[in-house]
C-alpha cells in the first residue's frame, strides 16, 4: 500500500474498487444546522443514545458521528442516509444489513474528529487517539503491552515514550477492533511502535505468519493526533479524503 500521503475532498464520481480503502477524516464540531439535518437521519434508537448523553458536547459529538457516518456510507450504497440500518455484534459493533453489496466499515472518534474506514475488505479497523499528555506512558505500557514492548518503550528518553505509546496502542486497537475481538487482547498483539520504525503486525499469541495476512497502516489525520489502520490482506490501494460538506 502505497498511498497519497494527503487529505483531500472526495472526487464527485466516488467509486471504491475492488482492491481500495477509503479513509475519510471528519470535524465533530459541526453548526447547529447540520447537527439538525444530521440528526433526522438517524434511526429512533441512535436518536434514544444521543438523548441519552450528560454532557451536551458528547449527545453532539455523536449524532455528528454517526450522522456523518450514515452520510459517508450513503455514497456507496445508492441510498438515503436515513435508510441505512445497521445490525450490531454483542461487543456493539455496527454492521450493514439492508445491502448487498459487499462493504465493510469502522469508525473511531476521539477529542474533536472522527475516522472512518470504508472497504470491500473482508476485515479492517481503525483507531483514533488525541495525543493528551501521558506522563505515565512506561507504567500503562507494563501493563497492557507485552514484554518486548515494555522494554521497547522503557529504553527510550522521556520526550519519546508517549509517541511509542500512542503507535502501539492505534495499531493494536485497530487489529482488535477488525477481529471484533476488544481490548482483552491487547498484549496478545505485538506491533512495531517506536518513532521512525515502519508501521507492522509482529505477532498475534506468539505467531508471526498469523500477523503476516495484516497490512498496519499509521495515519496522521491532524496536529496532536495519531492513528492506525488495519486491513486483512496485502495489495490495497488507500485514498484518503476529508469531509467538507454532507449529502443529506
């Protein structure tokens, strides 16, 4: 995978190949009337979860989301935003249901944007992190990373550790979140994470040919933010788009 490193308006006569990734990048914080438009789209019950929000800036962060989302999956699909309906796995993870069209989607959202990950792919993830101070990077990675890992992260100066940190925990999260298998299994996946070093799958549970079929890709959506791609498979040709108006 060899892509344009860099962030660009969809084309109008968007066409996802059989071999591609689209990653699109979107701000949540949205006017108060696309959050209006957004929010007709959504199904009762996603309109029941933002209800269900304390805090006014998380019930708008998600009907942005996930209005954006049904906005973005509306291009590919030939249908109305609003028509869109979704089956979810018992960890809540969102799949497509009234299509027949092979297409797989994630979503990650963190601070003020959100990434979503769209491909024929038969599986892919994808994680988002603002990039907060973590003075306590070597002590989160003892317990979450493997010992290699741990050792990587604790060998490096201070300034450096956060940076490794956050390469490793997109780039498992990502995989974790393909597989639909959750944070449980964050020391299970082994991945490269020092500053500089390619992005790469090591090992899952010890087994380097297991970690061979992914293809990690890191992403830098914006300043103070990282994140990772994972893809099952080689060969896949990724474009990388920002959302700059809604269909809906």
């Amino acid at each position: 995978m060899a892509p344009d490193a860099r962030w660009h308006p969809p084309p109008t006569d968007l066409v996802l190949s059989a071999n591609d990734v689209h990653v699109w990048q979107a701000n949540l914080n949205l006017p108060i009337g696309q959050l209006e438009k957004l929010t007709q789209t959504l199904s009762p019950d996603e309109q029941q979860r933002a209800d269900r929000f304390y805090f006014e800036r998380d019930r708008t962060h998600f009907i942005a989301g996930r209005g954006i989302l049904r906005d973005i999956l509306s291009r590919y699909l030939s249908l109305e935003p609003s028509q869109i309906q979704f089956a979810y796995s018992s960890r809540g993870k969102p799949a497509l249901t009234n299509t027949n069209k092979r297409l797989s989607f994630n979503v990650s959202h963190s601070h003020e944007l959100a990434l979503y990950a769209i491909s024929p792919a038969p599986r892919l993830g994808i994680d988002l992190e603002y990039m907060r101070p973590m003075p306590d990077a070597e002590k989160l990675a003892k317990r979450f990373f493997s010992e290699r890992e741990y050792s990587a992260i604790a060998s490096l100066p201070p300034e450096e550790q956060q940076a490794a940190f956050f390469n490793g925990w997109t780039r498992k999260e990502a995989y974790l979140k393909a597989t639909g298998d959750g944070l449980t299994g964050l020391e299970e996946v082994e991945v490269s994470l020092l500053p500089g070093e390619p992005a790469r799958l090591v090992s899952i549970s010890g087994n380097s040919q297991a970690a061979c079929r992914w293809l990690i890709y890191p992403l830098n959506p914006a300043p103070d933010y990282v994140a990772a791609l994972a893809v099952e498979g080689q060969g896949w040709h990724l474009e990388l788009f920002t959302v700059k108006s809604l269909t809906s």
